[in-house]
C-alpha cells in the first residue's frame, strides 16, 4: 500500500504539469491569432515621444492578451465588434464607427464575441525607447 501512494503522487503532479501546459498552449493559441501590424512608427516634435500607427485585427472568438502600453491609445473600429475592458473603466461593447481612448500604463484587454472579424485601426502617443506593449498576468 506504501508503494501506490508515491506512484500515485507522481501520477497527479504529472497530470497536474500536462494539464497547466495545454491550458497554456490553448491560451497562446487563443491570442496568436490576434493580427497587429505597424503602418507608421516617426518621433514627434514632443521630446521623448514617437507616434505609432498601427491595424490590429481580432478573428471571431479571439481575445488578447491583457497588457499596457507606456503611450495614450486612440482607436478606431472600422469592421466588426469588440468588447473592451480596460482598467478602473466599465466594459465598454464597441461596433464598427466606434472609438476609444486607453490612458497610459492601464491594463486593458480586447475580445471578439462575435461571428465577423473586428478591424481596429489605433494610434500610440508612445514614450519613445520603451517596449510599446507590455504583457500582464
């Protein structure tokens, strides 16, 4: 009876590992299909600051990552719907014409429930030399 407890301890952790891996490759493989692409990245005439335009395409049933960014975030939906949750604000339900602002460094996420593809277009008042976006847990 002695020798079934630590095989079976054994058994669990190895479960227990090859479970929080799948949830994590399902997890990646949920938000690589988030499509982000930049148009534009120039310095600014504000010292320190550089502008970045970029198209940021979310599939149906996709979500990102919750992240921040060290720049204001001004965006635009042109195609499909989103839902965004960004920090200390409510959840806000956008549609194609809708826009946005995130402030700086709030954690934020975006998820596509529906059945088209929502299309973004947002542009970044970034802090030039630092990462433009930063994931969070």
């Amino acid at each position: 009876m002695k020798r079934v407890r630590p095989r079976m301890t054994v058994m669990v952790a190895i479960g227990v590992v090859v479970g929080a891996a799948a949830f994590e490759g399902l997890k990646a493989q949920q938000t690589s299909s988030v499509k982000r692409n930049i148009l534009l990245k120039q310095d600014m005439t504000i010292p320190g600051r550089e502008a970045v335009m970029a198209s940021v395409e979310l599939p149906p049933g996709s979500a990102e990552v919750r992240h921040t960014h060290p720049a204001e975030v001004y965006g635009f939906v042109q195609e499909g719907a989103l839902t965004l949750e960004v920090e200390g604000q409510p959840t806000k339900s956008l549609k194609a014409g809708d826009i946005f602002y995130i402030p700086p460094g709030k954690i934020h996420q975006g998820f596509n429930n529906g059945s088209a593809p929502a299309k973004l277009s947002v542009v970044f008042i970034a802090e030039k030399g630092k990462p433009l976006t930063t994931q969070v847990q």
